[in-house]
C-alpha cells in the first residue's frame, strides 16, 4: 500500500476516533448540564413556595393544605401557549407535595395520589428535616433514564422551627427537548468538523507527500534511460534528497559511461589503426609511384576517420552529460538551416548534387521570422549531421531536398531533408540511432563514425523534439529524416 495512504487513512483513524469520542463524551454531558440547570431554578421555586405556605400556617404551626389547594388547582387549569425555541409549551410540568414534621404527605398537586404516604426515608424530606440541601432523583422505570423526576425540597419553619417540607418535582421530559435539539447539534457538528479535519488532512499529507511522488517519477525516467530533469522540490528535506541521488546518479552513470565508451572507442579503431598500420609497413618497401600515392590516401582517410570518430565522440558525450541544454536562445532556425547548407555548400559541388529549399515556416502570419528557443551549437551540429548524411549516401548528380514547415500536430517546426540514396535497410530500421552502428557506403565501402545520429538523437531529447528516419515512398528512392521542435 502506497505511503501516502497509509498516512491519509491513519490520520483519518485516528482524527475519527478523537471525533467520536469527543462527541460521546459531549453527547453524554449534555443530559447532565441540563439537570444541573435545572436544578438551580427549582431550588428557588421550592423555598419560594414554603415562605408562602409559612404565611399560611395555624396558631400553632400546623400545616392546613385547604388554605393553598384551591391556588394549585386553578394554576394547573390554566390555558396558555408558550414558544420556547423549538417547545410549544402549554401544560404546567412542575408539581408540588408538602410533608408535616413527621415525614406524611399532606397535600400533593399531581391529583393527590401521594397523600397519605409516608415520604420520610426519602432523601429530600430525611435531609431537609435535618437541616440538609434535600434532593433526590428517582425512575418511574428503572430501565429508562428519561423517566427519572428530579425532586428538591424546601423547609417550612414556625418559629425557627422546623414543622414540614415543600418539595417541587420536575420530570427530566420536560428537558428532553432542550437536550435532544442540542445532542442532535452536537452531532450535526461533530460530522461536519470531522468531515473538515477528514478534507483539510488529507489535502495537507498530499502537498506534504506529493513530491515524493514526483521524484519517484524521476526515478523511473532516469531507470528507463530519460533525460528527466531532476524536479525542484518544495521542501528542504527532499530537496536535500533529490540533489543526492541525482549526484549518485551522475556518479554511477559517470562509471559506467567512461567504461562504456572505453570499450566502443577501443573497439572502433582497431580497424582504422590496423589500416594505418599496413599501409605504413608496406611503404617500406619498394614500389610504384601510383601504388606508393594509393596507400598514403588510405593513411590519410583511415587517420581522417580517427579523428572524425574522436571528434564526434567527444560532442556526444558532452551532449549525454547533460539534463537540459547549456543555454537557451530565441532563434531564426530557417537561417541557421541556411548557413549551414553554406558551409556544406563545396561538398554539394564535389558531387555535383542539386539542393533544393522549400521554407514555408520561415514567416509566420505577420510576416516576421520564425524563431524557436534552443542551444544554438547543438542544433547546429544536429542539423550538420543530417545533411552531412544525405550528402555522403545521394549519388553523384542526385537531388537533395530540404523543406522547413510547420508540424500538422503541435504547430512547431518541422524539418525535413530527403535524398535519392539507398534508403535504410528493414534489418538496420531499429538500431539507426544507436551508437556507434553505421551502414557501409555504397560507393567507398567505409562505415561511418555511427555517432552523428545518435548525436541528433540526444539533441532532440534535449530539446524536448523528435527525429525520426525513413524511407521515402510512393516508389521514390532514398531516405527521408524529419526533425522536429517545438516553437
């Protein structure tokens, strides 16, 4: 599993658990909060109550219920509508029942069915008959926490005396509204705050997490032999890291490069160095003036060729060492295609081959030049390559097409460079770029350095373009490259 899920999803666990219980602990104080609310005003109410009862006493302190039972009556008769926030309140929920000294209910408003009873084991009658804050709580099913009456009392004095008790009952019903409409809010919160924490989380551990992502990416490009270049990251750690393993990178690539061209280079002029090496043992001895003038050509091609294949060498592996080009310059590529047709221009003549130029992305729609960013250098070599290479396989007397337009796909420039040569063998079609793999003249029998496309090659990648190599159609003979880059 990816990292940046696991991280999400354990962020996500363990932000959802502190939600929960957070909101339990919350949902669960929130039936507690109002009781104790509650609780206050009723202790009001009940010692309001006894002082009005204790203006209503006999010569002797006795208790007559008569005198208050009629006030009682007509109070829980009473019609009226009360809009309180989401209750419609139209009932009195509060009763009231008074005790004598001993403990027995006199009077009771909820229709008198405690009268008579004996309420003196009872906290709020036992405590308040010692001097006590009398409270107590009891179910009507001890299954359901809703069905629990709170009862607060209050004593009624006659002469500093204690001679009976008022206590108020209110059915925790009577608050359950306030408190489901404020569990169902907490709720409601809780999944939406959840919901935020979930959302803000998950983007955070992926702006944080992201950009191992885009070096993992670089990663594989440089694995797969891209010329990825190594992403700027946005944090100090990873950037630190980045830069690291591009310098391993280098380093390992350096190794193996150096070991690599060794080899080939080694490889390559052997057989030049060994034609060298003839040609001047056999000019010891004697013979013909022609012959003599053959094998000093031969040294000269074959010391020519050595050169060539250093030369270009050396221009490849500065390209190959490169992530992105030396310096970037706007560009008119028509006339760098032109001067070096120019420079090329004695070659043509030697072989007597006609070139021919059509320019349709010299101007664009405003009739200004066609520029392009680029190095300048290695297109120019690019560009020297591939002409180079349609001059030494066209025949003597052939015709050399070169055409610079826009691509049909992206709008860039397209350049195009045909000629009538032998065109590229099926078996030779997948390796043509590879290094140092070259087919053997026509005419001469030589092979070539097999650097200068794979220099194109590399410059292409470069400069984020593309090159390709084929064989002319429509039963034209020949080979066709067609350059391509981006405006």
């Amino acid at each position: 599993m990816r990292i940046t899920l696991l991280i999400i999803a354990g962020f996500l666990l363990f932000a959802g658990a502190g939600t929960f219980w957070l909101m339990r602990t919350v949902r669960k104080n929130v039936e507690r909060q109002y009781s104790q609310a509650a609780e206050e005003p009723m202790v009001d109410f009940a010692h309001l109550l006894a002082s009005i009862v204790e203006t209503d006493l006999g010569p002797s302190g006795e208790i007559d219920a008569g005198r208050f039972r009629g006030a009682f009556a007509a109070a829980y008769e009473r019609k009226f509508e009360a809009k309180i926030y989401d209750l419609h309140k139209t009932a009195i929920a509060t009763h009231v029942y008074v005790t004598g000294r001993d403990g027995v209910v006199l009077y009771d408003s909820d229709g008198g069915r405690r009268e008579g009873q004996d309420f003196s084991e009872y906290n709020d009658i036992l405590l308040t008959l010692r001097g006590k804050y009398g409270v107590r709580a009891s179910r009507r099913d001890p299954e359901d926490s809703r069905s629990t009456i709170f009862f607060v009392a209050a004593p009624i004095r006659w002469r500093g005396e204690v001679v009976g008790v008022l206590t108020v009952s209110r059915p925790e019903e009577a608050m359950a509204p306030f408190a489901e409409g404020s569990r169902a809010a907490v709720l409601r919160w809780s999944i939406a705050a959840g919901a935020v924490i979930a959302t803000l989380g998950a983007a955070w551990t992926y702006w944080l997490l992201s950009p191992i992502g885009r070096l993992t990416r670089h990663a594989r490009a440089v694995r797969m032999g891209g010329r990825a270049v190594v992403p700027e990251l946005g944090h100090a750690e990873l950037r630190t890291l980045s830069r690291a393993l591009e310098a391993m990178r280098r380093e390992l690539e350096g190794l193996d490069y150096v070991e690599n061209y060794v080899q080939a280079l080694t490889h390559e002029l052997k057989s030049p160095l060994a034609g060298i090496r003839g040609a001047a043992e056999l000019l010891d001895e004697d013979m013909p003036d022609d012959k003599r003038a053959r094998f000093l050509e031969n040294i000269r091609a074959e010391t020519g060729r050595c050169e060539d294949l250093v030369r270009r060498l050396v221009q490849l592996a500065a390209l190959e060492s490169r992530t992105a080009p030396d310096r970037i310059e706007k560009l008119d590529f028509a006339a760098l295609v032109r001067d070096e047709i120019a420079t090329l221009r004695p070659r043509l003549e030697a072989k007597t081959l006609r070139l021919t130029e059509e320019f349709s992305a010299e101007t664009d729609d405003a009739g200004t030049s066609k520029w392009i960013a680029g190095d300048p250098l290695t297109l120019q070599i690019a560009v020297r390559n591939l002409l180079t290479n349609a001059i030494d396989f066209s025949p003597d007397g052939g015709e050399i097409r070169v055409l610079l337009g826009r691509g049909e796909e992206d709008g860039g420039v397209e350049l195009r460079i045909e000629d009538e040569g032998p065109g590229v063998p099926d078996y030779a079609a997948e390796r043509i770029f590879d290094r140092f793999y070259s087919l053997k003249h026509s005419v001469t029998g030589r092979k070539g350095s097999g650097l200068g496309l794979c220099f194109v090659r590399q410059a292409m990648l470069l400069h984020g373009g593309d090159i390709r190599l084929e064989n002319r159609g429509s039963g034209a003979g020949g080979t066709r490259a067609v350059m391509r880059l981006g405006s």
